[in-house]
C-alpha cells in the first residue's frame, strides 16, 4: 500500500521535471482502480500549491481541419520563445473495445522530439462529448512541472468544445476553408465559446476560398453574442503545414490573456472552472458509487428485466434503483 510518504516523494519528482515520473501520474489519475485513484489525489495535494501558473488553451475543429499539424506549428513557436509546452491529445475510445488509437506523437513527430515539449494522449473511455475524464487533473499535473502552457485537443465532436471552454483561458477554433459554404455544421453555441477563429489551409489553391470562409464567419459573428463584454471574436488566416500566420496566432492569444488579466476576468474565469469541475467530480463519485453497490447491481437485472417484459417502465426503474442506494448508504 503507497503511503503519503510516497505521494511526497512521487510529487517532488514531478515538480523536478521528471518526465516519466508526470506520465505515470496522468496514468495513475486515470485509472478506476481505488489505489491508485487515492494515491493520486494525495499526488495533486502535494502539487496543488505549484499549480495555476500556466495559460491553458483549448483547440478544437472538425476532424480534417488539421489541429494536429496547427498544433505542432504553434507548439514549435512558442518553443521557440523559450516556453514549456504540454499536449493532452484527447483519442476517441472504441465504444466496443475500450481501445484508442493514441497516435498524436505520431502526427506530431518534430514536436514530440523536444525537450522542452510534452505530448500525453489520453482515451476518452466512453466519455461524453470526447473530453477524458480526467484532463483536467492533467492540466494540474502538468503545471506543477513546470510547463507554461497548456494545450487540450478536442476530436471535434460538438459535446467536447463545452467540456474544454470550461477548463480553458482561451479556446480557439480551426476552420477549413469552405466553411462559409454552410459554417460546416457549426453551431451557434459553439461559435460563442470560441476567443479567436482560424481558418486553416489558407495556402495555395484554397486562399481565395479562405478570404471568403473568413468575411462570411465574421459576418456570422455579429449574430453570436460575445463571451465577455467589451470583447470581440476575430477571424484570421493561416496555414499550418506552411506555418505562415502562426505568429499572428501566437501574439493574439497572448494579448487576449493579457486583456483579460488585466481586466480581472482571468482569475474570475479560473474560480468558475473550480466550481464546474467541482460539480462534475461529485456527480462522477455518485455515479461510481450508485454503479459499484452490490445491491443496486442485483436490483438492476430484476428492474431490466420487468421493463422489457412491460410491468415497468426506465423511469419507475430508476427511481428504484435511487430507492435501493439511499437505504444502502443509510446500513453503513
């Protein structure tokens, strides 16, 4: 059995800069297992002090518009700078298998050879909208070794853009170039979540058509009401695979963090996200909870099986099942 002894130890590791040490920690706040979910909350407990001093960013875009190569582009800049980069790339798991294919080092092969970079891909495991359960534990994790920006990857998937915006300072989005033909689906809600937009693949052939996606998402913009008042969504051009307009990106993020710094609506933002990620914890330990008692598993396969042959209905079910978990929480 790990002791706190060892989560100080494990922890002073981490903050040292071990690498291998982080990514076993990111492994060990992922795991169902009840050890090792103990262990790694006596971990972040230790590392809670070193922790916030990141600027955390989301990205996301329909699967295509090319987030891991922007990814690798912007990485790569502000390496360059003298910055500390982590990835946590979210993989979408086989609803079947509970696999993932975990290939962002692969897409971002130059960016996973620097010292000074981080790339973790994290399973989703089945969870709504494809963010990981526990990203935001990464993000902790992370910072307290040491990096000064953080990076969470979507797979673009709609429900994702909400779960990251609440863990995020700035979210970007990536759009192709024909978005204006229709905004590619995207919609309203998910427009407002977003500080900047980048219409990527602006190189060659598709320039023209990028100039038009872009006047037309502006346009788009005037209907959409803004995240913070006072403050507008710009639209702007780049290409990732030529890395031109990378810069642009990289200065009008840090002016947007800058801004919102000094108008005290970064610390405001960060107090929220401790609230929201606070509320979904205790729904995910309710959960746990409710599924892992033995007797509302016994009651589950009584309850199934009288809705399927019609003497219930999933509603009466549930509330038995409710039923059945308060008066075991009572025994104990």
């Amino acid at each position: 059995m790990k002791t706190s002894e060892h989560a100080v130890d494990f922890a002073n590791q981490i903050r040292s800069g071990k690498r291998r040490s982080l990514a076993r920690a990111i492994t060990l706040v992922e795991s169902t297992r009840r050890e090792d979910m103990a262990f790694a909350q006596d971990v972040l407990l230790e590392l809670m002090p070193y922790t916030g001093k990141s600027v955390r960013i989301g990205i996301t875009g329909v699967p295509g518009v090319g987030k891991s190569t922007f990814i690798e582009a912007l990485g790569s800049h502000a390496s360059s700078l003298g910055k500390k980069i982590a990835v946590l790339a979210v993989d979408p798991s086989s609803p079947y298998t509970g696999g993932s294919i975990l290939g962002d080092k692969t897409r971002m092969q130059d960016l996973s050879r620097l010292d000074e970079v981080f790339i973790r891909p994290s399973p989703t495991a089945g969870t709504l909208g494809g963010v990981s359960r526990k990203t935001r534990e990464s993000i902790l994790l992370c910072e307290a070794a040491g990096y000064d920006v953080i990076i969470v990857e979507t797979v673009g998937v709609g429900q994702s853009e909400y779960e990251v915006a609440s863990m995020v300072d700035f979210f970007l989005m990536l759009m192709l170039p024909n978005a204006g033909d229709s905004l590619q689906g995207i919609k309203r809600g998910i427009m407002e979540l977003a500080d900047l937009i980048l219409v990527n693949k602006a190189d060659g052939s598709y320039s023209k058509k990028a100039e038009s996606a872009a006047r037309d998402l502006q346009n788009a913009l005037h209907l959409v009401r803004p995240k913070y008042k006072g403050y507008t969504t710009e639209v702007a051009l780049c290409s990732a695979l030529e890395q031109t307009g990378i810069d642009q990106a990289w200065k009008k993020l840090n002016e947007y963090a800058a801004r919102l710094k000094s108008d005290g609506l970064f610390a405001e933002n960060r107090k929220r996200q401790l609230i929201h990620w606070t509320r979904r914890l205790t729904e995910e330990l309710l959960l746990s909870e409710l599924w892992g008692s033995e007797e509302v598993g016994r009651i589950w396969d009584r309850q199934i099986a009288a809705i399927q042959q019609g003497t219930s209905t999933p509603v009466k079910a549930g509330r038995t099942l409710i039923k059945a978990f308060r008066e075991t929480g009572r025994k104990k």
